[in-house]
C-alpha cells in the first residue's frame, strides 16, 4: 500500500509538511509566492517545490499544473493568508487575499483530492470569516465533502509556546470516516516551557555573528536606551517595570494601556506567548530573553515553535523571524496529520483508480 500524496499551498518555510511528513504522508508538492520563504523549503526538503501566484490563473488550470509537476495528489493543505482575519488587522475592512480561501478548497476540488486541510487564525471561524467559510462550506457540501472545524492550542500538542490556530478538515464522503481531531497530548500542568525549549543552547555571539554550532542563532543589534530599559526588566516582566523617566512617552501616559507585553521578557517556567512575525523585536510583545539582556534568536524563536535545529532558514535576520512567526509548529501540524490519516482510505483503493483517470482526464483538459 502506498502513502497518500500531499501538496502544500501557501506553503511558506515549511510547517505543515514538516508536521504532514514526520506523520507518514508523502509530501509531493509545495508552492509559495514568497522567494526567501521558497529557498528556505527548498533547502530542507527534497521534493519538488515551485514559486507560485495562486490568485492567478483558474483553480482547474492551477491544478493542471500541479499534476503535470507532480502527479496525481490524494491530500491538499495549507495556510492561506490571515492577515485579513486577524484581530491585529489594519487598513480597508475588506482584504483581497481572503478570497485565497475558497480559491484553495477549489483547487483541491480540481485536484479531487481525498481531503483539504486549512490552518488560519482562530478569528476565522468567527465574524470575519464567516461569510467565506460559508461560501467554503457550501461548495464542499455540494461536493460531497464532510466539514470539521477547531481550535487548537499548540502547547497541548507540545509545542513550548501558547499558539492557538484554527483548523478546517474537509474529507470526501466516498472514501473516508467521519473526522475528530487527536485528543490533547498535554494538560496546562505539564505543558513544556522556555526552558525546556532553550534547554543546551548557548548564548550567541556577543560580535553578532552566527553561532558556529547553531545556525540561525545570533544577537539582534538593539541601541542602548533599549537595552537599558530592558535591563530593569525581571524575568516575566513587561514595560511597567521600567522607571517612568526611561518609558516611551505614550507608555507614561497610560499604565493602564493594554500592550503590556511590550519591552518584556519571557518566564522561564511557562510556554512562550505566541510567536509573531516581529518577534525579532522585544519592543513588539514579550519576545525578550528570561534573563540576558537581548532579543530571543531566530534559532531560539525556531524552537518555540518546534523546528528541530536541524532545519535552517535562509534570509535576512527580519526576513527569517517572520518566516518563524508565520509558520505552523511542526508538532501541532503532525498531530492533525495523525488524525487525518487514521480516517484516510488505503490509497491503493478502487476510488484512486477512478481517480488516476480523472487526472488524466484534467491533463488532457
């Protein structure tokens, strides 16, 4: 029997195919429209991965090429762009890149693939999102998909790092069971913590070069008026802490301001706070170190979100921590792998059969 064949859209560095391959798929195909995200997948991974525009084009003809890449594809994943649902939005109230949702689902529609995976931010699966996931539900109910949704908190899936994200599981009624996401693998009292994610990393290099050990990790260039700040800063701490004469003028006005985490650092005996994109800047969310006097590293950052450190980033410093910060947590995407291929159908079934000749079929249209 032969493993189910996946390719991941909007693929970015890598998460979801880390996850999806450590559970045992077959990892056919990546896209991305990113350049310094695409050399990093490249660069981990030995399947073919391409630069892509995905809003271009029709969703048959996306999937034409996919196949004409890679072959037949039994499973479609992937994070489309969040930005627009996200409760940090900025800027016009609708977002373009929100339609690459319902463009996903018809591509994987195109591909008639087994299964479709979603990963975005929770707020998806409220107000924001629900006149496109109404549009998402309707189309795969008239495809004869079932639909589950929910949140998951990565830290309960042993990622060092308190990450909630939102997943859609769409599964084809002829050829899989009913779907339920893994059970939890950790409770809050056990949840693993900066510490332990830090555990034998050495501080990096004071001259802010790379450690020659660890690659990506290397001191951030900070001025001193924020690194002095940070010095009254204890371990957990935030901006409150540091006398009133050395605070932004915005932060003596307001102690009362909800951005409390800013200028603040991490507990060592908790899971880190969500890793964003611009956690390369403690002056962003708590994203400073238990105890030295600096920014956490790309490296350090990699680990809250459990990247082994075997898997390098390329890009430059601010390129590599968004890459970090947008990416899925490896272990939190293998465990809906698991659950996704427990409800899978053997791939060597009489459905695939039809299926091979209904690519065929697609690349000859």
């Amino acid at each position: 029997m032969s493993v189910h064949r996946v390719a991941d859209l909007f693929s970015g560095a890598g998460g979801l195919s880390l996850g999806f391959s450590s559970a045992g798929f077959d990892i056919a195909f990546a896209t991305d429209h990113d350049s310094d995200s695409l050399a990093t997948y490249s660069s981990n991974f030995n399947h073919l991965s391409a630069q892509m525009d995905l809003s271009r084009g029709t969703p048959r003809s996306v999937a034409s090429q996919i196949i004409d890449c890679a072959g037949e594809i039994d499973v479609l994943i992937g994070g489309p762009p969040c930005q627009g649902f996200s409760l940090q939005r900025r800027g016009a109230a609708v977002d373009p890149r929100n339609d690459l949702l319902l463009r996903h689902v018809q591509i994987g529609l195109a591909l008639n693939v087994k299964a479709i995976l979603i990963e975005n931010v929770p707020a998806i699966l409220g107000v924001r999102g629900a006149d496109h996931l109404a549009k998402v539900y309707s189309l795969l109910s008239r495809k004869s998909y079932h639909v589950t949704s929910r949140v998951l908190q990565a830290a309960d899936y042993g990622v060092p790092q308190l990450r909630r994200r939102a997943f859609v599981v769409a599964l084809r009624n002829d050829c899989c069971d009913r779907f339920d996401f893994e059970a939890p693998l950790h409770l809050p009292d056990s949840y693993k913590t900066v510490r332990d994610a830090f555990e034998g990393i050495p501080s990096p290099p004071i001259n802010y070069e790379v450690h020659p050990n660890f690659k990506n990790h290397q001191r951030r260039r900070v001025s001193e008026l924020n690194l002095k700040r940070l010095s009254f800063v204890p371990e957990g701490g935030g901006r409150l802490d540091i006398p009133e004469e050395l605070r932004l003028p915005c932060h003596r006005k307001d102690n009362g301001h909800r951005h409390l985490d800013v200028y603040g650092r991490m507990s060592w005996r908790r899971p880190a706070p969500t890793i964003t994109a611009m956690f390369d800047s403690f002056t962003r969310g708590r994203f400073a170190h238990p105890e030295e006097v600096r920014n956490i590293t790309n490296r350090e950052g990699a680990r809250l979100q459990s990247f082994p450190d075997s898997f390098i980033f390329t890009g430059d410093q601010k390129s590599v921590a968004r890459q970090i910060g947008n990416a899925v947590p490896p272990l939190l995407a293998a465990s809906v792998a698991r659950s996704m291929l427990a409800h899978l159908s053997p791939r060597d079934s009489a459905v695939d059969l039809g299926k091979r000749v209904a690519s065929k079929r697609l690349k000859r249209g």
